[in-house]
C-alpha cells in the first residue's frame, strides 16, 4: 500500500530584527552640521547689518601726504619713523609697503600722523591709506620709497667678488593685523587679532600697551592669535593708546607692527560717536568661510542621498530578478 504524501510545512525563519544605526546616525549629523552652518550664517549676516546700517562719516577726498621719509632713503636698522599730514576729514591713516599693510596711526589734532614702521630687506614702496571714523577709505598717497640695507657692505679686496650689501631671505618674518577705528571703555577687554607667518617657530612678543604694560607671550606655530589687555583709565588724544608688537623667531628674526586703540569713559561716548558698537577686526572673512562650508555641506548631503537611492534601485532590480536570498 503506497505510502500517504502528507504535507510537511518547512519552518520559515523569520528574519531576525537588526537596528542599523548607519543613516540615521549620517542623518542626525547632517542635521547637526545644517544648524551649525545657519547659526554662523546668521551671524555673518548680523556683522553685515551692523556695518552696512552704521551712518557714513564724511568723505575723504584728498589723499595723505608721506613727509618722512624722503624717496630714496637707505635705512640699516629697523622699525623706521613714518610721518606726514592727514587730509580733511581723515580719522586715521594705515601705512603699507610693497602693498603689504604695516600698522594705523591716528590724525591728530593739527592733521598729522607718526608712526613706526617695519621694511622688507631691499626696496619698500611706501603708500599711506586714509579712512574716516567709519572705516571708509580715501584716495592713496604717492608712493614714497625706502631702502633696507639688511647686511652693511663688507670691505672688498682686489681679488674678492663683489658681495650684495642686501640680505635676501626667502621666508621673511610677517606680523599682520586688521584694523577698524574701534572705541572700548576703561575697564573693558581689548581683544585684537594678530597672525605671525614665515621665519622659523616657535616665536615670541613683546606687547607694548601704550599705558606703561607689557605683555611676553610666546607661540609654538604661525597662525592667528588674539591679544588682549584691559586698560585702567583714557588714554591720550581722543582716548588713544598706541600698541607696539615686537614678534621674533628662532634664528633671531624681527617683524614689527604698531596700531592704536581709542579708550574713554563712559561719559565720553557722545563726543566719540558709535565706534563703542562697532564688531572687533577680524583675520580672515567669515563669509569666505562660509562660501566653502556651504557647498561642502550640500555635496554631502547628495552622496548620501545618491548612495541611498542607488542602493534601493539596486533592491528593486535583485527582487524583480529573484536573486535575493529568501
């Protein structure tokens, strides 16, 4: 008697239940860094509303004048003393050489500046740059040039070869700062940014604060750094201070920057205008940052998505073959 077929019913394994952190996890960070970027563009934007709506000082429409030096001079030793005369309605004026910005000096009370400032070995084309009390620039000086004999001339014999009388350095030392005609009360933080690139670290400066202070700070890298200082009363014409940075390297190398900082009481801030509210200077634009970050951002968001549906096209195409697993 043949057997009966009966039917067997093969146990179906149900899939075990496994959590996959992956995408959310990817998801919950591009969610984190989409916030980040919209809080720091938000910001970029205050700091350009704050400028952009400030009320423009008057207009600069004639440019300063370099008396000090005269075009041609040979310099052995360095920082030199830059001066001249400030136009009509001029604040402050920034001196550069070889379009390279070397510090700020205030306008005083009879249209003159004075400041000192750093050369390059070699050939220094000196400009001064002359801005209102908002920041707003005037036409440029004539170029007034200057020459830094780093090394003095040997002597020379008959039978020597001719030496340079000019040391040339590859890598110099360069002290940077930005600047903005900015007020602060006594008893409140300066914080101004400095960056130090070029000779060989770690580096060390010496902070003249203008008010009798010193400050020895000494940094491993190049890079930009914040100083800061807090001074106890106004300071001179205006409330100004006059800050000297002195930054040194390892081979004995010197950079110098100067630039100013105005310091009244609280009861003055009528007579200074709104530079109390203005942002600090900044090394490097947030906006230019942001440019980066941004599309940084999106491309990564694309990936993911891009992976993520390439990987279930992939699914649909397996499953409508019946080459999946069961």
């Amino acid at each position: 008697m043949p057997k009966r077929k009966t039917a067997r019913k093969r146990a179906v394994k149900k899939p075990k239940f496994r959590p996959s952190f992956g995408y959310p996890l990817i998801i919950f960070l591009l969610l984190c860094a989409g916030v980040y970027l919209v809080v720091w563009t938000l910001r970029a934007d205050a700091q350009d509303i704050l400028v952009t709506a400030a009320i423009k000082g008057p207009a600069i429409t004639s440019p300063a004048t370099i008396t000090s030096p005269a075009t041609g001079t040979h310099f052995s030793a360095v920082p030199v003393d830059v001066t001249g005369t400030c136009p009509p309605n001029a604040a402050y004026v920034e001196i550069f050489r070889n379009n390279f910005m070397s510090g700020s000096a205030i306008c005083s009370g009879s249209s003159t500046f004075a400041m000192q400032t750093d050369l390059f070995p070699g050939q220094n084309d000196l400009t001064a740059h002359s801005f209102n009390v908002t920041d707003d620039e005037g036409p440029v000086s004539s170029i007034v040039t200057a020459f830094y004999d780093a090394l003095p001339l040997p002597a020379q014999t008959p039978n020597s070869p001719s030496t340079p009388a000019i040391q040339i350095v590859s890598n110099p030392l360069a002290l940077k700062t930005s600047f903005v005609y900015k007020g602060y009360y006594v008893g409140q933080e300066v914080d101004w940014p400095l960056e130090i690139s070029g000779g060989n670290n770690p580096y060390a400066f010496n902070i003249d604060w203008g008010d009798g202070n010193n400050s020895v700070i000494s940094r491993k890298n190049g890079g930009v750094f914040n100083v800061k200082h807090t001074y106890k009363s106004s300071g001179g014409y205006k409330g100004s201070y006059t800050i000297k940075v002195q930054a040194s390297d390892t081979d004995g190398n010197y950079a110098y920057m100067q630039f100013f900082v105005i310091v009244n009481t609280k009861q003055s801030e009528s007579l200074i205008g709104n530079i109390y509210s203005k942002p600090p200077p900044t090394l490097g634009s947030l906006k230019n940052w942001l440019l980066v970050a941004w599309p940084v951002y999106l491309l990564l968001i694309m990936m993911t998505l891009t992976y993520k549906l390439g990987e279930r096209e992939e699914f649909i195409v397996l499953k409508k073959r019946n080459l999946l697993r069961r």
